[in-house]
C-alpha cells in the first residue's frame, strides 16, 4: 500500500465518513481493458503516466446500487468524449456509464481509480437503524408483540389487512424516530471503522496505540484526539441476551487498523473499541464536542467515575491530557 495513496485515501475517509479504494489500471497502446459499464461507486480518476481516451453516456441506472455492463447499442452517443493526460484529473458520479481506450500509436496509460460512497445512500441508512428502532419500540408497545396471524408466512400474496397492518406500524416508528436523537446504529457506523485506513502516520505504527503524555486525573483538562476516527454509538448489551437487555454506549476507533488489510472483507477483521453505561453518553459528548474540557466538568455522578472515564479513553489513545 503507498504511503502516498494512504495519505490521500485517509483524509478522503474522514471528509466523506465512508470507506474509500484503490486501484491502478495499467493499459497497452491501441488497447482498451473494459466495455462499456457503470459502478457502484463514486469515481475520482488520476491520469499518471499516458494518455487515455475516454467516452461518458447518460446513466441507465441513476445512482447504481451495482456493477453492470451495458451493451452499445443501448447507450446510444456520449455525452462527453476527451482525453485525458498525465495530471489531469475526472470525477463521475455512480451509474454514469463509460468506456476508456488507450490511443494507438503511444506509450501504456497509467491512471488510478479512487471510488467511494458504495453502499452509502440513505436506502442503506435506513435499512440499518430501522431495525434498531423496531426494538425499542417492540419493548413498549403491546401491539409490536402480538403474534401474526396463523399460517400468514404460509401465504403467497400479502392480504390487504396485512398490509394496512404493516403501514400503521410504519407510521408509528415514523413518529418515533420524529422525537429521537439517538439512532440505534446496527451495522454501518461499526463496519466503516472496522475497515478504515488507520490514521496517516510515518513513525511506528505502535505509537498509534501507544498512551503517551500525562496521565488525566480529575484535576486535568482533556481534549479528544484523532475525533475522524472514532464513532459514539448506542446498541444493546452484547452481554446480555434477555428481554431486560440494557443499552450501552460503545466507542469504535481504527487506531490498531492495518493499512494492509484496507477493505479486504477479512472475516477476522477486530472492532477495537470501549463499551461504558448509557448514563456515560452525556460526558462522552462533552469530550466529543468541545476542544477542551476539565474532567472535574464531566456530567457523572462521582469523582471515580470521571476519572475512570477519562483514564479509559487515554488507555485507548482518544484524548489526552492538556
């Protein structure tokens, strides 16, 4: 992995909040490596060494969910044709469909592809906090618990009962959700930690997880560090499996990610992270959100709990002391 592409890449996950690839396409003269197709993906394109000719058309599929080939008959005339050379840079969206050859005659063309936003829109959003909402709602509502009708799993075509059913539920979380602040993250925010670039840093990687400077105490003032790379979040106990299940507050960061592993869909990929009580959360968003504050100022109940708190945090290299 280039130490300048993670560089680049690593600020572009903090500016986005979304992972972000690479790759190099290395293509002969009078050659041409793809048909026709559009991307799942937003497309930034550096130009390295060559020329590269490319054709863009109308999307078939605004904002593609998917990787397809489209036909040439079907794509009809670019809406832009040039060519690219080296240091010249292009941006296009998700679904434009393209095509790129390298004129004969020349040198190979190099360029890099830099992509992000993929499974990013609110669709995905949506689809991972509704489930988190649900449960809450089910814990409170006696209608969210009632059991199905018989046999409706069974059913081919959902009645028009059921479906009235469902909409009156859908309204119900729509107005929840209206007074929540606090979303029930199930999947999104952790896996875009637990596969980021870890922060851009020259020396030993070590250092990144190494605490350093002054131990905080309650007579310290703190500040947060490294805030691109840690996410706040609320989920249940993953301790407990009950109805009672309580909600925690659980910090994710990518301060012990290997920049080897970026985006490869490792299975054994680690969460590195802490878990505290939800009665944590205001204290927590104090550190979050100013650049500065005294422990003794948290919003806890004790002393001991402040600076537990804060000893925790710099143990995992999110603050330190000022």
């Amino acid at each position: 992995f280039k130490d300048e592409l993670w560089r680049i890449q690593e600020k572009l996950e903090c500016y986005f909040g979304s992972l972000v690839g690479s790759n190099v396409y290395i293509t002969p003269a009078g050659s041409q490596g793809l048909p026709p197709h559009y991307d799942d993906v937003e497309v930034f394109i550096l130009q390295l060494e060559g020329e590269k000719h490319w054709r863009l058309y109308h999307p078939t599929v605004p904002l593609a969910r998917e990787y397809s080939v489209e036909s040439e008959d079907r794509i009809g005339r670019p809406t832009h044709e040039f060519t690219l050379k080296p240091g010249d840079f292009l941006y296009f969206p998700r679904g434009t469909i393209h095509q790129a050859d390298t004129p004969p005659g020349l040198a190979h063309s190099t360029h890099v592809t830099i992509s992000t936003y993929q499974n990013n829109s609110w669709g995905d959003f949506l689809l991972d906090t509704i489930s988190g909402l649900v449960f809450d709602t089910a814990k409170e509502d006696l209608e969210f618990r009632a059991g199905i009708p018989r046999q409706l799993l069974l059913q081919v075509d959902a009645t028009a009962v059921v479906r009235r059913r469902l909409s009156g539920f859908l309204r119900i979380l729509a107005d929840r959700l209206e007074g929540t602040k606090e979303l029930l993250s199930a999947d999104m925010k952790k896996d875009f930690v637990m596969n980021r670039l870890p922060p851009y840093h020259m020396g030993d990687p070590a250092e990144l997880s190494t605490p350093g400077g002054q131990l905080p105490k309650l007579d310290s003032t703190v500040r947060l560090q490294f805030k691109d790379h840690a996410i706040l979040t609320v989920g249940p106990d993953q301790d407990q499996s009950d109805e009672t299940q309580k909600k925690m507050v659980y910090i994710y960061h990518s301060l012990k990610n290997r920049r080897e592993t970026h985006m490869m869909g490792n299975e054994e990929t680690e969460s590195h992270g802490l878990r505290f009580p939800l009665s944590h959360m205001d204290a927590l968003k104090q550190i979050w959100d100013h650049s500065a504050i005294s422990v003794k100022d948290l919003k806890l109940t004790t002393d001991e709990e402040k600076e537990n708190l804060v000893l925790s945090l710099w143990t995992e290299c999110l603050i330190q002391a000022v």
